[in-house]
C-alpha cells in the first residue's frame, strides 16, 4: 500500500512538472523589447533528474536553428526553505552574477528571484549563460553558451 502511494505521488510530481511547463512550450520564441522574434527552438530531449536534496525533477534540452544548445532544469518544491536551497546549490556553479532581480510584493517575503549569471566551462572559452529562475515554489536552471538562446527557453516557462 505504501509503494502504491509513492508511485501516485510520484507520477503527480511528474504530472505537476510536466503541466506547468507545457503552456508556451510548443511556441517557443523570444521577446526582444516587446516583439516576438522568430527564432524558433526544437525541442530535443525531455527526462526525469533527481537534484540536490533528493527532490525529483524533470529537464530539457533545446536546439536553435544554428545548432546552439540550451538545457532548462526545473521542479517545484514542497517548501520555501527549500527552493532557497536549490538555489544557492546551482549559484554555487556561476562563477560570474551578472544581475539578480526579486520580487517582494508581498510584504518582505520574496516570492519570485531571477539571476542571471556565467559559468566556466571546459568546452568553452567564453563559458556559458546561466539563468536561475524561482517563482514561488518553482525552480528553473537554464544554461547555454547562448544568453539569447537561453533567453528564449526562458520565454516558453509558463507565468
């Protein structure tokens, strides 16, 4: 009876995940000053993740027309201790904040957290764009050498 309550609630979270991020994701464009620029990206690989703490997640890996790759992380968390955690865990990979933005419209307590930031990569001199994302109890991670490829995987993230 227990496993028989773990695997429901498991494919709920995987129900949940797949839901809130499914708005957008067929149209996936980006936003350059308020118009739509037509760049559109193919989605490439879809899969289930396990992160830091043991929280199970999903990701995917996109392609822009030029080849350029970005991968989003994403999971929404039982609690806000820890969404804060994960995000400190994948800040710990930038080696460069570039901007963090909050929003705190409720009262002191922040609800929504956008950084974006660089890493270092082998494969790269340049490194690779990193955008860390919390709305709520929902965490994003988007990487790619690309920040304007990593800007339109932000786009498809359902508000």
């Amino acid at each position: 009876m227990a496993d028989l309550l773990k695997g429901i609630a498991l494919c709920l979270l995987h129900t949940s995940l797949l839901t809130a991020q499914v708005n957008g994701f067929e149209n996936c464009g980006a936003k350059a000053e308020g118009n739509l620029v037509s760049h559109a990206l193919k989605l490439d690989t879809i899969g289930d993740l396990k992160l830091p703490g043991g929280h199970h997640g999903a990701f995917r890996i996109y392609e822009a027309a030029d080849g350029t790759t970005a991968r989003i992380a994403y999971v929404r968390l039982p609690s806000l201790k820890d969404a804060t955690q994960l995000i400190q865990e994948w800040l710990k990979l930038a080696t460069k904040v570039e901007s963090r933005e909050h929003d705190t419209k409720r009262g002191q307590l922040l609800i929504n957290d956008r950084i974006v930031a660089r890493r270092k990569v082998v494969k790269s001199s340049k490194g690779e764009s990193m955008l860390i994302r919390r709305d709520a109890l929902n965490c994003y991670l988007i990487e790619s050498p690309s920040m304007q490829v990593a800007l339109q995987v932000e786009d498809t993230i359902a508000p």
